[in-house]
C-alpha cells in the first residue's frame, strides 16, 4: 500500500504546477481560470499533507523518532522529482506499469548523469524544500489548535 501511495502522492502536488496554464489565450477570463486552477491545486495540495500526515503518523510508530523528519524531507524530494518527471518529461505515475523500462531509463540517466538534469534535481529539491516548509507550518498550527481545543 505504500508503494501505491508513494507513486501517486505527487499527482496531489503536481496540480500546483497547472498554474503554468494561466497564460494559455482561452474565451475564459483569465480570473476564471486563475480561480479554478488555484483552488485545485489548493485542494490538491490539501490532501496531499492530510495523506502524509498520515504517512508520518505510521512512521513515528515504526521506526525511532529522530529520522522521522529526514524520511518525510526524503519523500517530498521524491515527490519533486514525481512532478518534474510529469511535468517536463511527460510521465504519468501508470506508466511503471504500462512503460517500465522506457521509466526507468529515463530515472537512471538522470541519476547517472546528474550534472547533465540538474533542472531536474533543482526542482524536485525547491519543491521538497517548499512542501516541507509548509508541511511544518501546517502541522504546527493544526497541533496548537488541537491543544488550545482540549485546553
């Protein structure tokens, strides 16, 4: 179940990129769009923390404490690199069923050759380093409710 959820946890994240079709020339205005992207992708993001939060609540039961953080830093960078991989080199999370080798391939240049992607390592690392930042802000404010709430 876990693997499932690692290889479409960045689908969540991923949507906050579509926001890159706000210069797309549509019958639509622009405020439309802006609005309906926005809160997809508000959504999207949404959902993602609620599932990793989870994640990280099965974690802290299973293994010590202290690398907790590292393990959730460890799956947003792998969630960077899910978005990158969809966004700019156009797989979709199915395709290491439907096209594992072509998949995977393309993950082991990019890893062989890392000085030749580093758009890739950039993005997946910005997005991690973003997502955690505000992984931490949200559990941080959803904890002292809870506390403030039981108070």
């Amino acid at each position: 179940m876990f693997f499932l959820w690692l290889l479409f946890f960045p689908n969540a994240m991923y949507i906050v990129t579509d926001l890159f079709h706000l210069n797309e020339s549509t019958n639509v205005p622009k405020w439309f769009d802006l609005l309906l992207l926005f809160s997809a992708a508000l959504n999207g993001v949404l959902m993602g923390m609620s599932s990793l939060y989870n994640i990280e609540q099965f974690l802290k039961k299973n293994i010590s404490v202290k690398y907790v953080p590292v393990v959730v830093f460890s799956l947003l960078l792998l969630c960077g690199y899910g978005i990158y991989l969809g966004r700019y080199m156009r797989w979709n999370s199915w395709d290491i069923f439907t096209q594992p080798f072509g998949l995977l391939m393309n993950i082991a240049h990019d890893v062989k050759h890392p000085l030749r992607k580093t758009d890739s390592w950039m993005l997946s690392g910005l997005f991690a380093t973003w997502l955690f930042i505000l992984y931490r802000y949200a559990t941080q404010v959803f904890s002292k409710k809870q506390t403030q709430e039981t108070a």
